[in-house]
C-alpha cells in the first residue's frame, strides 16, 4: 500500500489539474481523478512496464474524461467509411450546450484562458494541456493521444494559433 500512497501523493494534482482543464467542471473533474486511481488500484487497465507510468496514467486520465464527456452528451458522433471500406467513428464537440457555470465565473484572464481552451476542438485541446500543463514531450503525447508524432505537433501548432487570435480579440495581447 505505500507505493499506491506514493502514486496517489505524486500524481492527484496533476490528474486533477488535467482532468478540470479538459472538462472545465471542477465536480466533473473531481469525479474522473476518483475513477481515475480507482481504476489504477482494481487493475482495470494493465500497466505496461516498458511504458512511462506518467504517460500510461494520462492516457487512462484522458479516456475518463472522455467517457465523463459522453455520459454527459457533450459530444455527437458521425460515422465515417474510410479508403479501406472499414467504419471510423469521429466525435465533435456539442456546442450547443451551455456551461452551467459560465454566469458565475468573475472575467480575468485565467477564465478568458479558459475560456479560450474549452472553445478548441478536442484534439488541440488534449494535445496542448498534455504539453503547456503537464510538460509532457511530444512522444509522450503522442502515446497518450495514441496517434503520430507528427500529427501531434500539428495539433499542438494549430492550437496554440487558435488561443493566440482568440486571446488577442478577447483583450489577452500575449500567450505566456
């Protein structure tokens, strides 16, 4: 048990951090870092030991999220064929749904941020929290989003275009 208090110790304010930005719901996010090291304890999702644990952990992190997400319908899904004749489904954010919170919260620049992130398509989204507020390299984001390296310094490049024009109209001249 004190390794599992140790992980718990080390990894709760990351998983969190992560888990409120994505969701940008602090009950929500409080939700997925439980289910996130319960899943850890029950052994649900195999830890591969050739992997970095942090990484593994975001990945499980990212898919909580992104089940939370679903549950709560704020994502459509349209199924695509691709070249090879196989069904791949895309999923686009709904929105159309009000942030229950977005009349409370005072306007300064963390929420203007915030505000800015929320309104990014998923991946860039996922691609810029893994990289700005965990300090994850691209090789780990790439495992984490399970795509190419490639694709994520696109998104990462793409998203950090869409903050700067979105910032710079909403007030924020710089993206620090």
């Amino acid at each position: 048990m004190p390794a599992l208090e140790g992980i718990f110790t080390r990894y709760k304010k990351p998983v969190f951090t992560f888990a409120l930005r994505f969701l940008a719901n602090r009950a929500e996010a409080e939700d997925v870092t439980s289910d996130v090291f319960l899943t850890v304890v029950s052994g649900r999702y195999k830890y591969s030991p050739n992997a970095k644990f942090s990484t593994w952990l975001f990945a499980v992190t990212r898919n909580a999220c992104i089940s939370r997400i679903r549950n709560s319908k704020k994502l459509f899904s349209l199924w695509f064929k691709t070249e090879q004749g196989d069904d791949q489904e895309m999923q686009f954010p709904d929105h159309t749904l009000p942030e229950p919170d977005s009349a409370l919260i005072k306007e300064d620049q963390s929420v203007l941020l915030e505000k800015a992130l929320a309104q990014l398509p998923l991946g860039q989204r996922e691609a810029l929290l893994l990289k700005e507020f965990q300090d994850m390299s691209y090789e780990e984001i790439a495992k984490v989003l399970n795509c190419s390296l490639a694709n994520v310094k696109i998104l990462i490049f793409r998203g950090r275009e869409s903050l700067r024009r979105q910032l710079k109209t909403s007030g924020l001249e710089e993206l620090r």
